[in-house]
C-alpha cells in the first residue's frame, strides 16, 4: 500500500481536490504500453491526409487541463508545469517539446496554456491564447473534467461538448490556420477505478470527494453503483468520438487513435498524493505516446 498519511492530511480541508477531473480552477502559464480498447470510439476510415503532415513541428503550444499543467506530479496539491508531458522541461519525463525541439529550443519555443480544472467549455479562450503564438503545433488533452463532477447529472452533455471543440478549433483556426493539431483522447476513468479500488490506500483518499462520479464508494458493486460508473464510462468514450469526428473534419488535425484511453495506468504512474493524476513516470508515458503519433508517417488507426 502507498503512503497516504500527508495526502490525507493535506487534502481533507479542500473536499475536493484540484484535478484532471474534478479540479478546482487554477492559473495557466507560458507508450509503448496500449492496452485493448473495445471501449473506445470505433475507428473510421481515416480522412487525414498524411502528404500535408509535418512529423517535426519547430514549436509547440499546449491547452488542456490539470494533466497537461503537471498537477499534484511533484507536490501535492500544485501544479508542477516542468514535468508536463506536452511542454516540460524535465530530463526523466522528456516532454513532447524536448523530444521534438530539443531542450534548449523548447525553452523558447514551447508554451503552456492549460489551466487546471478547465473543462470544454473553457477551451476556446486557451485555444485564442495558443494562436497568438503562432505555433506550428498544438496539443489538446480536455476532457476529464467534463466527466468526473459530483454526479452523473452534472456531466457536460456531449451536444455542449461538441460545440465548444468546434469553436476551439474555430478560435484557433481565426489566428493560426495552418497549425497542426494533436489531440488526445480522454483517459479511462472505469480502468482507473479498477485498478485503485483494489489499494486500500487509494480509496481512502478518493473517499475525499475525487471524480465522485466514477470513484464514489469506490467498492460498492451494487446496481445503482455500477450503473452509475457505466453511464460516465458511456459519456467518456462519447466524447472521444466527439473529439476524433471534429478533428477528422480538419485536415491539419490528428487525433491519437484512443491511444490515452487504452494506456493501462499502474500504481507507478500515479501521483502518490490523488491516486488519479499522471505521476512524473505517467507524465513520461504520454510523452511517449503523443511523440509516437505526431512523428509517425500515417495517423494512428
């Protein structure tokens, strides 16, 4: 079992921490390993066109939520942006920018404007953000927050989810128009509950208030319990398809194939403070995830 002792500490006075999925709201600043996805959005035939892809952007812009800011990775409760998977500067994550740019271009070259906790709907304000840089890459991780909220009555409706990624992709289109686009899917919370469920640890710190509406009473097997865990199951994978059907439409845009959906997080790649969010070690295995994809000839399948 992890240690939990000063997660529990730290986090009992907030209720719910600041997360991927259910977070507060916070400030942005300047993979070998895929499991099965019978869950996921069924692939269609792929629309992009691969002459128009370029595998090496020369600078990187990242929008997003709490995963793509590095929260509670290196201590609890903060954002840790040096180990962000997309714009990070740290040696043992090596994020997309490094792998890309190089660490001393990525310095210059490389900006972060996620925000904690921000769900869909704030994704055109930080797509306008990430135009103004001129990027020739743009990174897009949103979503989780948009599922994991106190209740499955809370969820963002896929209809509203749709609109604001159009918009986004409107926004962004009005002051970069040729920027690539990388998007990822969004992780699988039912996963993520199966495999904490089983750590004690774990489910004293989700018992705090995490994405209530998939880790609630985390060992409840009961029918309204589990059919409340299917419903936001059902609304993740919806919006995957939402995000691969909008990206498909545009042919500067490349989604990962439900890439992040099907990584099997362990325990390791974890933070040891929420049991939810990326560890540096999970920070890593997205890195290596979205630089596969974005380098790689064709798009994932």
């Amino acid at each position: 079992m992890r240690t939990v002792g000063a997660a529990l500490a730290a986090l009992s006075f907030v209720g719910v921490a600041a997360l991927a999925g259910c977070s507060g709201e916070g400030s942005g600043d300047g993979v070998s390993q895929n499991a099965s996805t019978t869950s996921s959005p069924s692939a269609s035939p792929s629309p992009y066109r691969a002459s128009g892809w370029n595998p090496k952007p020369g600078s990187v812009a990242a929008v997003g939520d709490s995963i793509t800011r590095g929260f509670d990775a290196c201590s609890v409760l903060a954002d840790c942006p040096e180990v962000s998977w997309a714009t990070g500067s740290d040696s043992l994550v090596r994020s997309l920018a490094v792998r890309l740019l190089g660490p001393a271009k990525a310095v210059d070259r490389s900006w972060n404007h996620a925000v904690s906790g921000a769900r869909m709907a704030q994704l055109p304000e930080q797509m306008a953000l990430a135009a103004k840089e001129r990027p020739e890459l743009v990174t897009v991780m949103m979503g989780a927050n948009d599922a994991c909220r106190d209740s499955v009555g809370l969820m963002t409706p896929v209809a509203d989810f749709r609109a604001s990624f159009e918009a986004s992709m409107r926004q962004l289109r009005a002051g970069a128009p040729k920027a690539q686009v990388y998007v990822s899917s969004v992780p699988d919370l039912k996963r993520l509950w199966s495999t904490g469920r089983m750590d004690e640890g774990a489910k004293r710190i989700w018992s705090l208030g995490i994405c209530r509406s998939m880790l609630a009473e985390a060992d409840d097997l009961g029918p309204a319990a589990v059919a409340r865990r299917d419903a936001v199951q059902e609304r993740v994978v919806a919006y995957n398809g939402v995000l691969r059907d909008v990206c498909a439409k545009d042919r500067h845009c490349r989604y990962d194939g439900g890439a992040v959906f099907g990584f099997r997080f362990t325990g390791a790649q974890l933070s040891p403070w929420d049991w939810f969010h990326p560890s540096r070690d999970g920070q890593a295995r997205l890195a290596e995830i979205a630089y596969r994809n974005i380098t790689a000839a064709e798009p994932p399948a």
